[in-house]
C-alpha cells in the first residue's frame, strides 16, 4: 500500500520530467525559429540581389539603347565623277572650311583653326558628286601640305593663294624688318618667271613678304643682266634700275643678278665686277642706312642637261668663277652674300634639278620658289646687323597680315619680247 510521501514524491517526478522535456522543445522551437529567419533573410538577400541585377542590366540595356540614338549617323561616301589636270602644283592656304582626308569626303583631317598655318600645294582636281550628302556637285582640289606631310581634299571656294588675305608665317626674330621697307633688284629668277611663265604673287620675294612680315617691293625683270651692252640690256639691268629708284625709301636691298650675262653676253669678270661695285657705292651713298644683300646665281643645266658650274661660256668664265667674284665685291663693301653652294647646296641638283627647275634648266617651280624665300629670309636674319637689331625681338602674332609684295610694272613689251626670247634660248 503506497504512503501518501510516495506519491508525492511519484507526482514531483512525473512533473520535472515534464519540465524538462517542455523546455527542451522550446529550445527546439526557438532554434527553427531562428533558422526559419535567417532562410527568410538568405531569401530576401538573394531576391535584392536578382533585383539589382536585373535593374542594371535594365539601365544598361536603356543607357546603350540612348548612346545608340545619340551617335552621329553614318556618314555616307562622296563619289567623284570627273577628275582636271593640274599643270604646276601652286601653293594655297586654308582661309576657311574643312580639309578631309579622302575625296569620299567622310572623315576630316582637320579645320581652319588647326591647319591655318600650312601651306598647301593643290596636286589634282575634281567635281565630286555629294548627293548621298545631302548636297550637289562641287569642286575639290586635292591637295598636299608644303612639307610632304599631309594630304587630303578641300572645296576649291576654301582655298586661297599665299599671295592674298591673311596668312601669317612670320619667322622667329622677322621683327628686325619692322618697317624696313625692302626692294628685291634681279632677273627672271627675282621676277618669279617659271620658264613658260611669270608666276605673279609666288615668286621668292612674295615668300619674303611672309616670312619677314614685312612689305616687298619686286623689280625683278626677266632677261635682265648686270652689265648692259649694246646687244644685250633691258630696262630691268642693274644700272638702270639703280639710276632710276630712290633707296631712301627703302630699307634693305637685294642684288641677284649675273646668270644672263654668264648665257648671253661676253662681257668679262672684270665688267661684273666694277658694274657691281659702282651701283653699290651709288646705292649707299643715297641711304647710308640701306641694308645690302647680294644672292649669288643659281646653277644652270644649259645644254643636254649638263650642269654648268664648271663649264666655260662665251665670257670667258664658269658659273662657279662668276659666283666668286661677285662674292669678293660683296666682300670689299661688308655685305652678306647668299652663295647657294653653302647656304642650301640641295636646293638644286643634278638629281632632283628636272623637277626642281620647272623648265629643267635654269627657272625654279613654284614649290622651289617658295623654299629660296625660306632660305633668303633666314639667311637676312641670320646676317641682319647686330647693332640694327630692336631692343625687343619678340615677334607678335596678328590677327591678320596685310604685308604685300609690289610688283613695279615695266615695259610690258619689252618685257614681253625679252621673255620670248629666253624660252626660244631655252628651247635650242
């Protein structure tokens, strides 16, 4: 019979086992429950994360598809649809517009601002349809950057000769010709003449005019000689052009004369000489501030395409022995001479003279002119006088260049007759 101690004690037991297994399936609750949330978050993570996703793909999609509608649409190709001879590459510069790098006219090489400064050589021609453009027919020339450099095509109407407008190419320290007025005295070769024609605004002393920024008057005469005789003189000789222009209205003179009268005349080296010599004195006794260059003659290619530096013409003399004594009264009073054999003695070759002499024998092409003026300016800096030069040598860039090149109008027909006369000489 059970003491009712015992079944108190019976009663305790059942309950703190009871006990103990409620608080373990609390435990048990507590630990899904934590499980079951941290799923949840795992799973709200997972979606967050999907939903990213999917919105910058979406964003990416939208910001590709917007970038697509912003691009530029295609340009399509220009075609040509009838090409010109160009005679003589002449030089241009860019006074507006685009140049393109083909003649499809779809990619441009660079603009006004970028390419204002060169100097373009137009080496061919053409009417190019732009239809697919949106645009007609116009002319483009096709053309080449004065240092071989660059290439492409510009509307014709964008184009414009050195000689015009503003192009400015002053060199470093052109500043010592302020206001020095200069006159240019010679020949053919001073004239600008190419063997078949006068090349007007693009002979060297044009280039003189822009790299000195400075004004240039040009009295160069074809045919001209530096000795007149009874046979041989012009209006453009030496003398008379000395006798007949003031040079207190000048401030720096060049003389390049001598090659006429190495191939048409006997007169000797000791005429040269003492004719040189009384027109200098002539010159500086009227200017004694006057500034003298002499230019020394280019090598000739007379007969068979020979060079002639060392061969004896009807002087008596060669074109080297000629060169040397003009030097030697250049010399005598003090003034800087030009001598080609020094100064650029690539200029004219026995290689490259056929294309750097238009007439393949004494008369330089347009491309050949502008390198002389290239080599004169900088040789008249180079050799300007130390105690002439400006306190400030900075030289200043304007907005437009309104220097010239004068050139002094002479006896056209005399002019005309003389000109006819040295192409029938070049011709034999």
């Amino acid at each position: 019979m059970l003491h009712f101690s015992d079944i108190i004690l019976f009663v305790n037991r059942i309950l703190r086992e009871n006990l103990y297994t409620m608080r373990k399936s609390i435990v048990s609750i507590a630990s899904l429950a934590i499980t079951l949330m941290a799923v949840g978050t795992a799973t709200t993570s997972a979606k967050a994360k999907s939903t990213t996703k999917t919105t910058t793909s979406t964003s990416s999609k939208k910001s590709s598809t917007t970038d697509k509608s912003k691009a530029k649409p295609e340009v399509k190709p220009a075609q040509i649809v009838q090409t010109y001879d160009i005679d003589q590459p002449l030089p241009y510069h860019l006074k507006a517009g685009y140049v393109y790098t083909s003649s499809t006219l779809q990619k441009q090489l660079g603009n006004v601002k970028t390419l204002g400064t060169t100097t373009w050589y137009v080496t061919g021609a053409a009417k190019i349809d732009r239809s697919s453009q949106g645009s007609g027919y116009s002319k483009f020339y096709q053309v080449k950057s004065g240092n071989g450099s660059q290439t492409g095509w510009v509307w014709n109407g964008n184009l414009q000769p050195i000689s015009e407008g503003t192009f400015n190419i002053a060199m470093k320290n052109s500043d010592y010709f302020n206001k020095q007025n200069i006159i240019t005295m010679g020949d053919s070769i001073t004239r600008g003449y190419d063997g078949y024609e006068t090349l007007d605004g693009l002979g060297y002393p044009n280039w003189l005019a822009r790299y000195l920024n400075t004004n240039v008057t040009n009295v160069g005469y074809n045919g001209a000689f530096l000795v007149s005789t009874e046979d041989n003189q012009t209006t453009g000789d030496l003398t008379t052009t000395v006798d007949s222009t003031n040079f207190k209205n000048y401030g720096v003179a060049t003389i390049a004369y001598g090659t006429n009268d190495y191939g048409h005349t006997d007169s000797t080296l000791d005429a040269i000489q003492d004719t040189l010599a009384q027109n200098i004195q002539k010159m500086q006794s009227e200017n004694k501030n006057l500034i003298i260059y002499g230019i020394l003659p280019l090598t000739r290619y007379d007969k068979y395409g020979a060079n002639s530096d060392e061969v004896i013409a009807q002087g008596g003399y060669s074109i080297n022995q000629l060169r040397d004594a003009e030097a030697e009264v250049y010399k005598r009073y003090n003034i800087p001479y030009l001598d080609w054999r020094s100064v650029d003695p690539n200029l004219i070759t026995d290689s490259n003279h056929e294309s750097r002499l238009w007439d393949e024998r004494l008369h330089p092409s347009a491309k050949t002119y502008q390198l002389m003026g290239r080599d004169i300016s900088k040789f008249m800096i180079d050799n300007f006088p130390k105690d002439r030069i400006p306190k400030k040598t900075t030289t200043k860039k304007t907005s437009s260049t309104s220097k010239k090149t004068t050139t002094k109008k002479t006896s056209t027909k005399s002019n005309a007759t003389k000109t006819t006369n040295t192409a029938k000489s070049a011709k034999k």
